[in-house]
C-alpha cells in the first residue's frame, strides 16, 4: 500500500498474530495459495519460517513476473508446492538466485 505521500507501506490486512514467538506453531489456514508454504498444508502446525517463504515467492514474482508455483487446479497448485523444485533461469544474477533460495529455502 502506499501512504499519503507516496511511500510503500506493508501492510497485512489484520492477519498478523501478536506476541508470536520463533518456536511458537499455528494451524489456521489463511492466505493466498500461491504464497502458502509447504508446512500450512500439511496439518502439523507452522511458525515464522511460512512468513520467509511467502517472502521468496513475492521476491521471485517481482523478479521473474510470474509465479513459480501457478496452476488453476487448486489440488495441483498445491501439489506444486509440496514436490516441485522452483528452476531459475541461468540468467538471473548469483545474487539474486541466492536471495531467493536463502530467503525461501534455508
């Protein structure tokens, strides 16, 4: 979002928990698809890490202007996510690469 003088705000539209700490889990399946990490889909709980995840696939959307998982089949979409490997053109810079996988995929 951007704010009254043109700044980029990031915002979460009220899906943020508060006091969340780095071994604490949660269940709730919220959120767009695309962006869900593996963990949200496999019924034992997930923490900060879907957080990082959901970052690389923004960060790999501004950079490749797709997205690396996008199917309309919502049981492949999924699919995708659990088993697929993401492939990154040659082209695309080592540092970028890396931010991507450092980010997504520690």
């Amino acid at each position: 979002m951007l704010d009254q003088d043109g700044y980029l705000k990031i915002i979460d539209f009220g899906l943020s928990k508060d006091r969340f700490g780095y071994t604490d889990r949660i269940n709730a399946i919220c959120g767009t698809r695309t962006y869900m990490a593996p963990e949200m889909f496999l019924d034992s709980g997930y923490g900060m890490a879907a957080d990082w995840w959901a970052l690389g696939i923004s960060i790999y959307a501004m950079l490749m202007y797709e997205l690396p998982f996008n199917n309309d089949d919502q049981n492949e979409l999924v699919n995708s996510i659990l088993y697929d490997e993401i492939e990154l053109p040659e082209e695309l810079s080592e540092n970028a690469s890396n931010l991507i996988y450092d980010v997504s995929w520690p």
